[in-house]
C-alpha cells in the first residue's frame, strides 16, 4: 500500500525493439532480478507468459508495474501507444531508441521521419534526471532526439569513430562500440572489452548487422543500470535466435534439405536486413513467402515489393 519503485527500462524505436527489450530481460534475470516484459510476443514475468498477445502499450506497461513479484521492468514501448494513450509509467531509469526509420507514415498525423522521431522522442524525455537515455549514434534522427535529452547519455555503434560519440559536447556521454570485431565499452574513463562478435549468437558472427546494434545497444541499457561487465557478456553469449528465446526475429529451422528462415520483417528496413542475410548464407536460390501489414503506405509496400522482386527467385504473396 506504499509507493515503491522498481528499475524501468523503456525501448522504442522502428526496428529492433523487441529483441533489444528480450536481450535486456534476459541479461537482468541472469543478474538475478525477476524481470517484468511487456513486448510483441507478450506479457512475462521472469519465465512465465502471463498474458499473450501484442503488448506494448501503457495498459501491459501499468500491469507490469503493479505486479508485486516483479523486481526490474523492460517495456517495450510502440508508437500507437503513446500516441493513443501515453506511456504507462512515470519516469524511467533508461530510455532506448534503436532507431528512427521508415514505419507507420501516415497514421495519426505522422507523415515523415521529424514526426515520428517527435512521437518516440517521448521515451527520452521522460527519463530520470539521473538516468540514461541510449541512443543509435549510427542513425540519422539521433541529432534531434540528442535536444531533449537532459539525462546522461550512451551511445551504441557499429564504430568506434561515430562522429556524434567523438563531437557530443555534453561531457557525459559514454558509448558501446565494435572494434576489431569486439564489442567494447568507453564508460568515459576507460575503455572495456566486453565479448568477441563470434560469442554473440544472434549476430551470427557479425552477418546481421542490425543485430550487432540491438546487442550493443542491449549491453549499453545494461551498463547504465549497473549491471557487472562479466552478467552483460554472459546474457550476450546465452541468448540464441530461436524460437524460444527470440521467436519470429532470424530463426532458422531445418525442413528437410532446406533452411526456413522466419522474421517479422514489417517494413522496407526490416526486409533488407533478411534479404541480405539470406543471401550470405545461402548460395543456391531464394524462396520468399511475403506480406505486408495492411496499414503501411502504398509507397512502403511498393518498395518491400522491388526488393523482393530483386532477391527471390520466386515469391509467395500471403495475405489476410
């Protein structure tokens, strides 16, 4: 019957929130906490689905936090629910933003990327003042979101030289980066390996690029609670792309004499990062079975279309 609060995590972005939020989720449990996650696949906590179904928005967000066993949130955090109804919570310990791209255009009033970026711009705005926000110095709209942030802040990258890592001019940012295929750590005073690229299960030693920026931004999210080097490589090295532990992002199962890939690619971003996995491991022809969210512009799904058209030998249109 007392206030009492709990470690929050808030991921929004166009691609790469929910394996972000899971791999985050995953490294909390190993540090010991029972974890609280709101995501596309549903509502957990620690092991236990307590509620299936597509819950990122405040509704799953209050439930989660008004559960008593749950020690640490991860929420994954959509456009349509903070549009619709906000975010659920008050304040966050950590705000991440995997990236701003091309999505949901043309719904409630969004019409370009400056729109979208203003709508997720929420999650760093509402961060404790001691807090974090952990941002994609990779990503083009991250200039805008850096102007609402009054927080301390960590960037991820694919590279050390990020322009934004080496100019940021606030003085307290920090940043997780790959270098010489090792994910590393700049805390501001020193620098920390964390794991080689090759121990990291999702990245498939570094073919999947997104993959290597939800890592890096999974472990930035980490560090920012005080998670030790050694749980972060741990939780890094554990979580595989499966049907369990990932289900729907990059698994492969065998059929047979093929390999089946599944991902919830939903946009034109997300369809080039499996087209162009696809054809690193594979060398003999490309089957596509495709669809597209009906709600998308016509412009999105024409250009889901040209790329497919390029990539696949044949392709199955699959509807609603």
């Amino acid at each position: 019957g007392t206030p009492y609060s709990v470690p929050i995590v808030s991921i929004t972005g166009t691609n790469g929130k929910t394996t972000t939020a899971r791999l985050i989720s995953h490294i909390l449990n190993l540090w010991g906490k029972k974890v609280g996650l709101t995501c596309t696949g549903g509502t957990y906590v620690g092991d236990r689905c307590i509620l299936k179904g597509d819950n990122t928005g405040p509704r799953s967000a209050r439930s989660v936090l008004s559960h008593r066993e749950v020690e640490a949130a991860v929420l994954e955090t959509a456009r349509g629910g903070i549009v619709k109804r906000g975010l659920g919570y008050d304040l966050a310990d950590v705000g991440v933003v995997t990236n701003i791209g091309e999505d949901h255009l043309g719904q409630d009033g969004i019409d370009n990327l400056e729109d979208l970026a203003f709508v997720k711009a929420l999650v760093v705005e509402t961060i404790k003042k001691d807090g974090c926000a952990v941002l994609n110095a990779d990503d083009s709209m991250t200039e805008y979101l850096l102007k609402r942030v009054r927080s301390h802040v960590i960037f991820f990258s694919r590279q050390k030289s990020s322009h934004l890592m080496l100019n940021y001019t606030k003085g307290n940012a920090a940043g997780v980066y790959l270098e010489n295929k090792i994910l590393c750590f700049n805390n501001g005073a020193k620098v920390i390996p964390v794991i080689e690229l090759d121990e990291v299960p999702i990245t498939f030693g570094g073919l999947v690029e997104c993959n290597i920026l939800n890592a890096a931004a999974a472990a930035a999210a980490a560090f920012a609670l005080g998670v030790p080097v050694e749980i972060v490589r741990s939780g890094l090295s554990t979580f595989r792309p499966d049907t369990v532990s990932n289900p729907g992002r990059f698994n492969i199962l065998d059929v047979g004499d093929i390999k089946v890939m599944l991902d919830y690619g939903h946009n034109p971003d997300g369809y080039r990062e499996v087209i162009k996995f696809a054809g690193n491991i594979n060398e003999g022809k490309l089957l596509g079975v495709i669809g597209m969210p009906g709600d998308r512009t016509d412009e999105s799904i024409r250009k889901v279309g040209q790329l497919c058209g390029s990539a696949f030998s044949r392709i199955f249109i699959k509807e609603d």
